[in-house]
C-alpha cells in the first residue's frame, strides 16, 4: 500500500522530494500521507470509499483515457472533460486528485517519455572544438554580487580546454580576440568549430544557411576554419562543451571572490593547468594536457597576426523583445511599435555615440531609434513616439466604407452601432460590410436606409438586404429580347383588310 511504503521510505532517511520521485506522485501527497496516523489514513479510505464525487459519472471514461494514454496529465483530463464532454463543474485540482486515486486503484503508474540519446564517437586527432558562453554571479570583496561573463573552448579528441572572462557582455570583437588567444593556448587551429545560436555569430540559421555578422565574416574568411552551427537543446552536438561550462562554473568560479578581472582570469588560467586540464577525464581516463600533447602536431598552424583594423565598424548585437524594447546595460531601451515580428530574426546592432545609444536593424542601416544613455539599473528608457498607434487595420477599412457612401450620415451611425455590438469583432463585421459593398455597389445606399428604418445593426443585415433588393431589382427589370442575326434582313408581308375579313367569314384565303 502506497501509505505504507511513505513511511517505510521516509524511516530509512529518505527525503520527501526523493520519495515522490521514487514512488512518482506528488511532493504535497507525501506530506499528506507522512501527516496521517493510521486511524486518520482508515478514516480517510472509508470516505473516499463512501463518499460521492462529482467525477464519479465519468469515472469509466476518463478510465479509459487513462488506460490508452499513461502519460496523461490532470490539466489535459481537465480539458477533456470540457472539450469532449461539456463538464466543467469542477477545479483542475479536484480532478488531479481523483486521477491520482484512480492511477493508486488500478495501478496506472504515470509515463514519462524521456529523450533516447546514442553514443557519439570520438573525432580525430585536430578535428574540431566546441565553443560556448556562460555567465555567473558571484561576491566581490565589498560582498556585492558581480556578474561574470565567460567564453569557454574545449578540443574535442583531447577534451584540452581553454577560458577567458569579461565583466560584461561579449562583443563580436571580444570573440574574435579570444579565438586568437585560444588558437595561440592550443598551439594551432582545428578543423572545425562548433558553436550554439548566438547573436555575436549568426545573425539567423535560415533553415541551414549560415548568415555570419560582418566582422566575423571577415574573420572566418581569413583564417578558414569550417563553422558548425548546432540546434538548441542539442547535447549531442555541443555536449563536451556544456560540461566544460559546468566544470567552470561548479569547480572554478563558485564561492570565489571577485577583486580585478586580470587577477580573475590569471586565476582562472592557473586552475585551467592545475584542475582544468590536468584532472583525469571521466570518459577518455586520460589527462587532457597528455592526450593534447600529441593532438597539438595535428592542429593547422596559425598563420601571422590577425590585424583587427580589418574589422572596421564594431557592433554590440541586442535581441528586440515582444514587447519592442532592447536590453543594454542593466536596463531596456524602446524601439518604435511593430517593431519585433514574429517571423523576424528581431536583431538589433547598437552604437554608442557621445553618450547616446543608437540602434539600428542593420549595422550600416537607417537609426531606429535614438536614447541617452542611463547611468542607472533596472529603468525603461522610452520615447514617447515609439508608443504612438499607426494607422490600423481597423482605421483603413472605416475610412474606406465611409468613402464609398454618400449618406456620410448614415454610414456613420452604422459603424457606431457596430464599434457598439461587435467591440471584439469589429474588424470581422467591416470585412463583411466590404464584401457586400463590393458584390451589390448599386443597392448599398437604399439597404442603408432601410437598416436604419427597421433598426438592424450587423454588417450581415446589411448584406442580406443588399441581396433581396438586387433580387427585386432583376424581377422587375423588363427583359430585353435579342433578334437572332439570321432572322434579322426578313419581314413579314404585308395583306388588306378584305382578306382578313374574307377569312373571318368563313371563306378561304387566295
């Protein structure tokens, strides 16, 4: 019984959090259960055998869902019963406690589908590296947090790792300076390098297309080294390196004290030769500063020093988010409404300039937007314009109907009577009023007029009257009759009275 293994799990030391995952229910049911005697947990069965529940009329339908789906969870059963069934009488939390009884009953455990991973094989000697950033807090020596930022490099045959750190956020020009100072650490260049989606790389993936920002462009042509671009969340492509940021954030970074970013990345440089490199791997069982010892004859030489003149206009990338504003510095800048797209890679290049912080969609493109800079945390910077409402949608299609009208009068009681009706639907009502408007042009006004009269106040009354008086209008128009062309040069011939008479009495027609 589920009461009895609790308490036989919590009396061997273990936790409730462990026991919930071990017996897969709940943390709070634990506590529950762990709360009752054993008189309390009887009494507490008696009711629940007992006791009526409001659940209990669907109890062999949400059964079978549950035997067909074991993965089912309380809010899609909740949803079911509404969706399906029309039930909705009760809390989502009255249902995940009438589930987890059933799943106690029957034996439902529940199914969690977890993701099938496969081994990797290990790359060739000089093939490739992995890069990533990461970021932590930690104490300076006044006991204030200060956030780090770091970029770290890991070979991949040799696991020979190399990590640099800033204050603040990475440039594109950071990056670039610290790939040379790692080729320079390693002693060579791979093949290969393998990074994540990031804004100071790649502008977007474009279904595989890689589209590099400019100074790295001019970087990676000159110093030719292929460029991988892994798939978020994908372990398999970048694993050694999300490890690698693990190692230092756990190992190196946590609990130390911040004093001056040089001592920090001599210290980091020194744990690099001390832990970092030098402490047996847990899959090669080999110390990556031996094994990097014959990797570093397969690794290209790294021809002359990169001039950085070549990277001409420096540019610190931003994402704009959904609510049209960019990060920089501790606070959020605005951009003009309409800004971010869904469909849009939704990049923004900044510049600092005396002061003002300039943002632009393209690094050489038109200014966006226009702030000074803010000596402050945590504030919006905003620019009145940025707020102001375009023309809609909404706007477009009134001023185009009441175009079409030359009662001005009448259109506009109309459109008041549908801002009044349809609030939420309005634009749905005025696409109808169009399309009307458009199929009956002729008859648009008098079915105006008559709307008024009968007091009707839905754009499909408007179309259906616009129909009926098309309709009437057809009936009663006298119908035209073409001639045959063959027919036309013949007439008839023409006879006297006397025979028509001659014929009326009764004699014949000569």
């Amino acid at each position: 019984m589920l009461y009895i293994e609790i308490h036989r799990l919590y009396k061997e030391g273990f936790s409730k959090s462990a026991i919930a995952r071990k017996l897969n229910i709940s943390r709070n049911r634990v506590i529950d259960y762990l709360n009752m005697s054993t008189d309390e947990f009887e009494e507490f069965l008696s009711t629940l055998r007992t006791r009526e529940k409001k659940l209990d009329p669907y109890h062999d339908q949400i059964l079978g869902w549950l035997k067909e789906h074991p993965d089912l969870t309380a809010a899609q059963v909740y949803d079911w019963l509404e969706e399906k069934l029309g039930f909705r009488e009760v809390a989502e939390n009255t249902v995940r406690n009438y589930l987890n009884e059933m799943r106690d009953y029957y034996r439902i455990p529940k199914v969690k589908v977890q993701r099938t991973y496969s081994v990797v094989p290990e790359l060739p000697m000089g093939k490739q590296a992995q890069v990533d950033f990461g970021q932590t807090t930690v104490k300076n020596r006044q006991g204030e947090n200060k956030k780090l930022y770091f970029i770290a490099f890991v070979l991949s045959h040799s696991r020979y790792k190399y990590v640099e750190w800033l204050d603040r956020p990475f440039r594109t020009s950071d990056m670039i300076r610290i790939h040379e100072n790692a080729f320079e650490y390693f002693g060579g260049m791979p093949e290969e390098m393998v990074y994540d989606q990031d804004a100071l790389l790649a502008v977007s993936e474009n279904a595989g297309d890689l589209i590099l920002t400019a100074e790295f462009t001019k970087y990676h042509h000159t110093r030719k080294f292929n460029v991988y671009l892994c798939r978020k969340s994908d372990p398999e492509s970048k694993g050694k390196i999300e490890q690698v940021v693990k190692f230092v954030k756990n190992n190196f970074s946590k609990n130390r004290v911040f004093d001056h970013l040089s001592d920090w990345n001599q210290s980091c440089h020194a744990w690099l030769k001390r832990t970092g490199n030098y402490k047996v791997h847990h899959n090669t069982k080999k110390r990556p500063s031996e094994v990097h010892a014959l990797e570093k004859q397969h690794l290209k030489k790294v021809s002359g020093t990169y001039i950085f003149a070549n990277v001409s206009t420096p540019s610190i990338t931003r994402n704009i988010h959904k609510d049209n504003v960019i990060r920089y510095e501790g606070n959020r800048y605005s951009v003009p409404k309409g800004t971010y797209r869904a469909d849009a890679p939704n990049l923004a290049y900044l510049q600092e300039e005396d002061g003002w912080l300039i943002i632009r969609l393209k690094e050489t493109g038109m200014e966006l937007a226009k702030h000074r800079i803010s000596e402050g945390k945590g504030l919006i910077i905003t620019d009145p314009s940025h707020r102001e409402h375009s023309t809609s949608k909404r706007d477009l299609l009134i001023h185009q109907i009441q175009e079409t009208f030359i009662d001005k009068e009448n259109i506009q009681w109309l459109i008041h009577k549908l801002k009044e009706r349809y609030p939420r639907h309005l634009v749905d009502q005025l696409k109808v009023l169009q399309q009307a408007i458009r199929i009956y042009p002729n008859h648009c006004e008098e079915a105006l007029s008559e709307m008024k009269k009968l007091g009707m106040t839905s754009a499909n009354d408007f179309r259906d009257i616009a129909h009926a008086l098309s309709v009437q209008y057809q009936k009663s128009s006298p119908k035209i009759v073409e001639l045959n062309e063959k027919y036309k040069d013949l007439s008839a011939p023409e006879r006297s009275e006397d025979i028509y008479l001659k014929v009326l009495s009764g004699g014949e027609n000569e």
